[in-house]
C-alpha cells in the first residue's frame, strides 16, 4: 500500500517503493479499478530544474491530461509533466482574497496559473501579467484563463522574467511563487510595483524551528539590499512542510520602490 496519494481528477499519483517496481502494473490497474480513474502515475523523484517539471512514470491507463475544480475555479493541465501541490491549495485560494478589485498585478512563476487566474477571477484585477518560462505550463495558462473567462484581463507571457521587458512601477502587487526560493527576484519585484508601495509575496523556505521568522528576516534583508522600503512589518505565514527540517512559507510585504535611476 502506498503512503500516500493525489488525486487530480481523472489521474491517480501515487508513491511507491522502487523495490515493488516488478509489481506497478498489477498495483496500478487495482488502484485504477477500485476509485475509478482513468490513469494512474507514480512519482519516481523530486520536481527538477528551473522548470519544475515532475518525475513520473505511468503504471495504468493513458491519458494523463485531467481537470481539477477548486473554489470555483478550473485547471485543466497534464499531471505527467505539471506539478498540482494539494499543499498550495490554501494558496491559490488566498491569490484571489488578497487582489483587490481593479488592481494590476503580476505573476513572475504564472505555471498553468496558480495565482493570476483567482487573482482575475476571485480577486477582479483589472489586469493580471502572468509569465512563464515552461511552454507546456504557458500553454495550459492561456487554456486555463479562457477556460475561467478571464482571458480579457489576463496577459499570458511566454518567456524567462528576467528577459521579459515588465513597465516598472506599474503594478499593486507581484506574486514570487517558486521554490526553494523567490528571494533573488525580490530586487525585480520592488522595482515592479508602484511608487507609493504595493505588495509582494515572496515563496521561499524556512528552518523548520524558526521557520517564519528566518524567511521574514531573509526577505526583509533582501528588500532593503534591492534599495526599497518596507512600509509596515512583513507578513510570513506558513504555507506546508517541505522535507526534513524544513518550511515552505510565503512572506506578504508592503514595499516601495528605491530611488529610480
């Protein structure tokens, strides 16, 4: 029996011992049979790379491409070769309680668009910029936002945010949603957002002992370094457990950029 398992809609991800490998087909179409699902995957190692693309082999069935519905919202995507943390969940519910009506926002890590599409829909930004450097998730971003009729407010870029020319001082907030850390795109951020302060927030990981005090102090750290201000004390709150000793945490500040050049 596996420790644990997702279920993504239609698609199973389970993980299992290396040693029972002999056995995944007989363990996959039991699993497939007994919660009636049409596919079923195993994880065979970490998410990789700047990309975050997921290691996994599938023991039953064939189509991987599922629709989850969470809050209200739909994400349609390949569960082969996309992350879907249950973990985030609370996350991607919050993007859309944090946006305030009429807001610009941008999302540097979009992926299939965890935060731009509640912070569209749920939170009714007037416009969301959503970059992604992974053509499969950038494909499954713009699916996704007309499948949530927010395609009219949501601007779907396809590239690296480093090289991606971004109107600086030009957003309310800016969402850094990668790990192990967002921290070196905090200097890019503050530059983001609007001369009189808007908000960040910031992934990273903290020790697991003083989880949200190291990462708020990390990023408090990193904002002075980038030349801007923190308008009132930054917001860490726990987001999930993240492997042995440590914390994935998001940090909510309220910045204003440095002297512009």
């Amino acid at each position: 029996m596996p420790a644990g398992y997702q279920r993504l809609g239609s698609v199973l991800v389970l993980r299992l011992p290396a040693a029972l490998r002999p056995h995944f087909g007989v363990i996959g179409e039991a699993w497939r049979a007994e919660l009636g699902v049409e596919t079923v995957l195993v994880r065979t190692g970490p998410v990789e790379g700047e990309l975050r693309s997921p290691s996994a082999i599938r023991i039953a069935g064939t189509a991987t491409e599922t629709e989850v519905v969470e809050h209200g919202v739909r994400w349609r995507f390949d569960a082969a070769r996309i992350m879907f943390a249950a973990g985030n969940k609370r996350e991607r519910v919050r993007a859309g309680e944090l946006t305030r009506p009429g807001e610009v926002v941008a999302d540097l890590f979009a992926g299939i668009g965890y935060f731009a599409i509640p912070a569209a829909r749920a939170g009714r930004a007037a416009r969301v910029v959503a970059v992604e450097k992974n053509p499969i998730a950038y494909r499954y971003l713009v699916d996704n936002a007309a499948l949530n009729d927010v395609a009219d407010r949501l601007d779907a870029i396809e590239g690296d945010n480093r090289a991606i020319d971004l109107p600086r001082g030009a957003f309310d907030r800016v969402f850094l949603g990668y790990l192990p850390t967002a921290v070196p795109w905090i200097a890019r951020a503050t530059d983001l957002v609007r001369p009189e302060g808007g908000w960040i927030h910031v992934h990273t990981l903290g020790e697991a002992r003083a989880a949200l005090a190291s990462a708020a102090s990390e990023v408090d750290r990193a904002i002075r370094a980038s030349g801007g201000r923190l308008l009132e004390p930054s917001r860490p709150r726990e987001v999930k457990p993240y492997g042995p000793g440590r914390t994935h945490v998001v940090v909510d500040a309220r910045v204003a950029p440095g002297p512009r050049a």
